[in-house]
C-alpha cells in the first residue's frame, strides 16, 4: 500500500494583515478631506484658507473685502476649509463667528470644497435683513465650485450693493445664516 504524505505549512498571513493594516492606515492619513477638516477656531486675517484653493489670490480678496469696510464699515472675513468636521456648515460657521469675537458691523462667509457646503452668518444686531441680502448667497453659489476667489469677491461686491441699498425694514435680524450646496439652485434661509 502506498503511504499519504501529508505537507504541513503555515498558513503566512501575518506579513499580509500587517502590512494591509499600515496601508490602511497610511491612506487615512493622506486622504484630504481627513488631513484637512477644520474645527472652528478664531479667525484673525481677513482670508484663511486651510486648502490652497485661493492662493495666490488672496489681494484680490482682501481688495474687495477692504472696498465694503470703506464704504460701509463692514468686515469681513472668509474661512476656506476641506470640511466642517462633521458639524453642520450653521453650526461651524456660528461656532467660527463666536470664537473670532466678531460683532454687529462683520460677515463671515465659511466654505468647506469638500463638503461642497458655505455657510455665512452675521450678527444679530446687523444693519440688514434677510431680504436685504437675497443676492449674497446666489453671488456665491454661482462662482464657489470653479471660482472659490471669484464668489468670495462676488459675496463681498453683492453685500456691497444691498449695504448702498439700505435696510428695507429699518434695522438689524436675528442672527441668521445660509446653507447650501453648491451645485443647489434653490437655497434655504435658516433663522436662528
């Protein structure tokens, strides 16, 4: 009779598991959007982008930015981020505004290119009502996905021309706040 031979071996998935696991881990860590999520914190200069999708054009946003608080005495500033860091844009933006101690008489338009989200708030007492800034978030919509510097000087030459307007009802809002997609038409007015 003829003897069964049997082969044992090892079965050599500790190299593989390991080294799948670190390649996991390395990809995490290079994704963009993880490597570039922002949590909202203090913003000092008039434009702060976390994702390089202004460089080289932040003069052209400080100019525009500059001609407003000339004109009308407004600040304003722009937080370019990969993502909200799993907050709502409302949420980030109103957390962004508190924590810089901005006030009455400054705007702050928050982006997030990953997210495909902008939010804009402004304090309670601002001179201007919702209505008075229908054409804010549509001035942004239209330019954010191609053009991230082009709708933040759009935003700031649209609020511009509602502050030559004036207030059609004759004083500040409740602190408010605009969401939307990029890619949305339509936009909804969150009151707060």
């Amino acid at each position: 009779a003829m003897a069964e031979t049997k082969t044992a071996t090892r079965p050599r998935l500790a190299a593989p598991l390991v080294l799948s696991i670190l390649l996991g881990l390395l990809a995490t860590c290079l994704t963009p959007a993880a490597a570039q999520a922002e949590a909202p914190s203090a913003v000092r200069d008039p434009v702060s982008d976390h994702v390089g999708v202004v460089a080289g054009s932040e003069g052209d946003i400080e100019r525009a930015f500059s001609q407003v608080k000339i004109n009308h005495g407004v600040r304003m500033f722009v937080v370019y981020v990969a993502t909200f860091d799993n907050m709502s844009a409302r949420a980030w933006a109103d957390e962004t505004f508190h924590r810089s101690s901005l006030g009455p008489t400054d705007f702050l338009l928050a982006v997030a290119m990953t997210d495909r989200e902008f939010a804009y708030v402004v304090d309670r007492d601002f001179e201007l009502s919702d209505e008075d800034l229908e054409g804010v978030p549509v001035a942004a919509q239209r330019n954010l996905a191609d053009d991230p510097a082009g709708a933040a000087i759009a935003v700031a030459n649209a609020l511009d021309r509602a502050l030559e307007r004036g207030s059609s009802q004759g004083g500040g809002v409740p602190g408010w706040l605009m969401v939307a997609g990029f890619a949305v038409v339509a936009v909804a007015l969150v009151l707060g």
